[in-house]
C-alpha cells in the first residue's frame, strides 16, 4: 500500500486577475499542491485567509486597497501557520527588507518558472527560508568561498544570521556583547561583499538550500 502524500495548501494574492489566476494554474497543476483561496485585496485576503488557514500564501506586494506587507504581518502575529512567500513583479531591495521584517519566507519575482514556484512552495512549508539571490544583492563573488576570510567568530554570527537570530540574541548565545556582535557583522558584511544583514541571512540560506554547512560551528 501506498504512502499517503501531503497536499499543501495554498493561497493566491494578486490584485490583477488575469495574473492570479495564471498563478492558479500553474500551482494547481504541479504534483502535491492545492490552490483553496484567491484574494485581490488586504481586507479580502485576511478575511479568507482565515477561513481557509492555507499553509501557504502566495502574496503581491501591489494591491489596491493596501500592501502585501500589511498581509504577511497579519499572518506572522495572528495566523501563524500561514507561510508567506512574496512574488512580485517589482525587484525592490526596500520591498524585499519590509517582507523579511514582517515574516516573509521567501522572495520571488513573477519572471520565475513555474516549476521554481512550485519548488518553493514545497520548500516554505517544508520550513525552509529562501531568498532569491538576484534580489538579495548584486555583489556576487565569482570565484572562490566569500567566507574564506571571515574570523572564527565571524563565521559564527554568519551561522546564527542564517538562524534568524537577533543582535542581542547571538550576543548572549555566544556570551559577547552586542557591540561586539555588531562589530563582527560590520567585517563579515565588508569581506563577503554585502552591505546588509539581511543579505548575509538570505545567502546562508541559499548556500543551506543547496547543501552547504558552515564547517566552523558545531
């Protein structure tokens, strides 16, 4: 007898229908997914949201009755078993630090293939964070680990970034002082290239999504 497979949830938010329900489509057809609500606005998409209580939601940042953040707060501090992924056709680094604040998993631009948003989907609910590098920074290394020059310590606050700890957090994980934390992001950011701490949590979390570990912590 055969193993019973999961269908995840998901819910579609787009203010523009002819989009949304392309996004539809393309979710509906992919192998474990299901699509139980559609929304157009802020209001519309709380209300069914929490009605249906998807395990994903798919969100635009654009509406016309406010924004996407407003939305994936809402899920963060009153739904959350909602995971929000953003997919937007606007390539915003401003957007794409409020979605990360306010809870988001994950942050794709609507240019991706189908097959990538399925593929996300599956990884979000699968307690996964990630973060579409193109978006995250511009800076890539070319050659070579962009850890390698990183102290001991500093690859240890690199890890517990990627955790998605605070400042005061890794400080009292590692037993240092916060100064001493942000002393340590301030290098880490100037020898890997990146000029936030947001791009250093969506780097770690795209290296961990393709296997890396970070062979300094235990």
């Amino acid at each position: 007898m055969e193993e019973a497979v999961e269908t995840i949830s998901v819910m579609i938010i787009d203010d523009h229908e002819v989009v949304r329900r392309g996004i539809v489509e393309v979710v509906d057809r992919a192998a474990g997914l299901s699509v139980v609500a559609e929304a157009g606005g802020v209001k519309e998409a709380i209300r069914r949201a929490e009605l249906m209580q998807p395990d994903v939601a798919l969100v635009d940042l654009r509406l016309a009755d406010g924004t996407g953040i407003e939305i994936i707060e809402h899920f963060t501090a009153e739904l959350p078993g909602v995971k929000s992924i953003v997919l937007t056709s606007f390539d915003d680094p401003d957007a794409f630090r409020e979605a990360l604040e306010a809870g988001a998993k994950a942050f794709l631009l609507k240019s991706v293939r189908g097959a990538e948003i399925a593929d996300v989907i599956r990884a979000v609910h699968a307690d996964r964070v990630l973060l579409d590098e193109r978006t995250v920074t511009r800076q890539q290394v070319e050659t070579g680990d962009p850890t390698a020059k990183l102290t001991p310590a500093e690859r240890k606050v690199l890890e517990l970034i990627g955790e998605g700890l605070s400042n005061r957090e890794i400080g009292d994980r590692l037993g240092v002082a916060e100064k001493t934390v942000k002393n340590h992001i301030t290098a880490l950011l100037a020898k890997m290239g990146m000029q936030r701490r947001t791009q250093v949590a969506a780097w770690v979390a795209g290296q961990r999504a393709s296997g890396w570990r970070n062979p300094n912590v235990n």
